[in-house]
C-alpha cells in the first residue's frame, strides 16, 4: 500500500498463494478505498500476472521460498515489459554472522546465475543493509 500511494497513475498487483492473504489485501484495499492495488492469488509455478505488464518485480525475502523457482521466473520475466526489472531481497548467504538459517539465505553469485538461467541481465548489487542484498536485474530490451 506504501507503493501503491507513490503511483496515484500506475498499478501494484500484490501476489500471493495463500487465498487468505489475497481476502486481507482485498480488505484493505476496500476499507482504505485503494483503488491501484489488485491482489492476484498466484500458484506454486505461475504469479498470474498480465504478459509484457509490468515494470517492476519486487520480492522481499521471497524468493529463496520458491518451490519451483525457474518456473516461477519464466512467467515473471514473460510478464515484465521489455527493459522492466525484478528487485530481489535476500539475506546475505556470505555472512556466516547473520542469524538466519542457511537455507532462508542466497549469495549474490546464486541470484545472478538462477536470472540469467531465465534471461535477466544483472545491473547492480547494494549491501548498504545490514544483512540482506538488494540485487536489481533486468530484462534486455
């Protein structure tokens, strides 16, 4: 909701998987009367998201969460539009210090193998949070 008020003229469609999820943001997108945020129940596999719609793909702590990762990315990618970009947040692997559990971490060199494995160019990789890498990608033009 914090993104959908930074583009009164654009969309956020908010995916999940988990129906329940989809009720809440429908709630409060109706007790807030939000009008550009559109929840989408997505499936294991597939976001259902509009083909060449988007501009932007954000996850937060969300990917390494994929049970079908590279397909769940192919339908990402077909769904930006041509130069848009998905913004992955994830815990720095790298860190042996970081009180995570291994497997809810990814290293910068994972993240760019798996996008380009689905067509993505990496642009840039910020470490400026204390424990998570910010990695932009992009689908070529």
């Amino acid at each position: 909701f914090r993104m959908a008020a930074q583009l009164p003229d654009g969309a956020v469609y908010a995916v999940d998987v988990q129906p329940e999820m989809i009720d809440i943001l429908e709630f409060l997108s109706d007790e807030n009367q939000v009008e550009n945020v559109h929840p989408v129940l997505g499936a294991a596999t597939d976001p259902h998201l509009p083909s060449n719609g988007i501009d932007l793909a954000l996850m937060v702590d969300a990917y390494h969460e994929f049970a079908y990762p590279r397909e769940m990315m192919t339908h990402i990618v077909d769904a930006l539009k041509p130069g848009g970009r998905v913004a992955l947040l994830e815990y720095r692997k790298e860190n042996p210090l970081i009180p995570i559990k291994g497997l809810h971490k990814m290293t910068e060199r994972q993240a760019r193998r798996e996008m380009s494995a689905v067509g993505l160019e990496w642009l840039q990789t910020s470490d400026r949070l204390p424990q998570q890498h910010l990695m932009l990608f992009q689908k070529p033009l």
